[in-house]
C-alpha cells in the first residue's frame, strides 16, 4: 500500500515542529480511508484462500494499534487469524525504531542502498525543499551493516510467529466474503473511531498553534 496516515491526530504536531510551511510532497490518507481499505485487503486474502494474514506496517507509531483494532473487528465475522505488528516491534527490547533516522535508514542501506544519498541531507536547510520532514537526527549513525542485523532479527521473529500460526492453524473452507459483510465490518470500525490512535494528539502534546496548515488535521472526527 502506497498510501498511509501521515497527517492526523499526533502526526500534525509533530508535522508543525518539523515541516512548518514548507509543502512536504507526501501521501496520506485519514484513517477512516486507511482502515476500510485495510478490511478490503483482507477481504481478498481470505477471498484468495488463505487461512491466516500476518500484517506488517513500517509506518509504526500508533498506525499498528487502528490496524489491530480493524482486525479484531474483522476476526470476529471471519474465521481467519490476522496478526499485526510494526516492524519495530519485531525486534522491541533489541533495536529502537525511528522515522527515518538510524534504524530505518540503516535498513534501506541493507536492503537497497541505490536509494540512499547521503548528500542529499544539506537539502533540509534549503527553503521550499520540505525541511527537515522524516529525518531523524541520528541519521548519520545508519550503516547497512545495522541494516542487516535489524533485517535478519526481523525475519528471524516472523519465521518464528508464522511457525506457530501454522501449527495451530486448522483449515477451514472459508466461503467468499461479499461487499456487504465488509461494509458491516467497517460500520463497526468506523463508530470506534473514539479510540483510534491516530485520530487525536498523544497525552499531553502540545497544541498545533491556531494558524498552522496542520491545525485542521489535529482531531479527526
């Protein structure tokens, strides 16, 4: 999926801190958008035939809590077991994740170092380029051989959860999901949207200022 909550709830103050003005040239969704299509996915991997979906965010945060959440809805009409986690939490208590900042870029160093530059950090500082956006300020500290050791701890952790799914997994035949069990499903996220994560700011962070591009996107009703 291309698109993820980049603008709501927690993200506008941090958006206001760290982009102000500057246009940040990004997509983004609300999450009322984010969560339905979400269910529709799950809907075609059930539809497909498979019998369990584990589900990875990089967008971390608190994206992965409304995934969970429009999961547990989803699991309690359909007989399929859907486990959601960002990729931080694979490795929690072993690496620390950030928003492009040591962890994350040290992973695209791995994984395709083609798309990293380095150079390219002086931008931020230029006006009308974004600003500062997702760099994190221990960016200098990433290495595509931390890369692969947070890759490997990763995939050593989904290896492990996929194991267990299967081996507790039995297989049911699975009837296709139509539109308007889904379109049930999302009502029932969509009356939660009082406890979605991304809706509203964290505890106690500070208020986007009255002026800001970013004030309408504080609260998501």
């Amino acid at each position: 999926m291309g698109y993820h909550i980049h603008e709501s709830g927690y993200h506008a103050g941090w958006l206001e801190e760290n982009v102000g003005k500057e246009n940040p040239h990004m997509t983004a969704v609300p999450p009322a958008v984010f969560l339905s299509f979400f269910l529709y996915q799950l809907r075609a991997f059930v539809n497909a035939g498979f019998q369990a979906v584990v589900v990875i965010t990089g967008h971390s945060g608190g994206n992965q809590e409304d995934l969970r959440q429009a999961a547990d809805r989803f699991m309690a009409y359909i007989p399929v077991k859907v486990w959601v986690r960002s990729d931080p939490e694979l490795v929690q208590g072993m690496y620390t994740g950030d928003h492009a900042g040591k962890y994350e870029l040290s992973q695209l160093m791995y994984i395709r170092p083609d798309l990293v530059d380095m150079k390219a950090r002086g931008w931020e500082n230029v006006p009308l380029s974004g600003g500062r956006l997702a760099l994190g300020s221990d960016a200098d500290e990433a290495s595509p051989e931390l890369g692969k050791e947070i890759m490997e701890a990763c995939v050593q952790r989904l290896c492990a959860e996929v194991n267990h799914i299967q081996a507790a997994l039995t297989p049911v035949e699975q009837p296709k999901i139509p539109y308007s069990l889904i379109e049930k499903i999302r009502g029932e996220v969509l009356r939660g949207s009082s406890s979605w994560v991304t809706a509203r700011p964290w505890p106690g962070q500070k208020q986007v200022s009255p002026y800001s591009q970013w004030k309408p996107y504080e609260y998501y009703e």
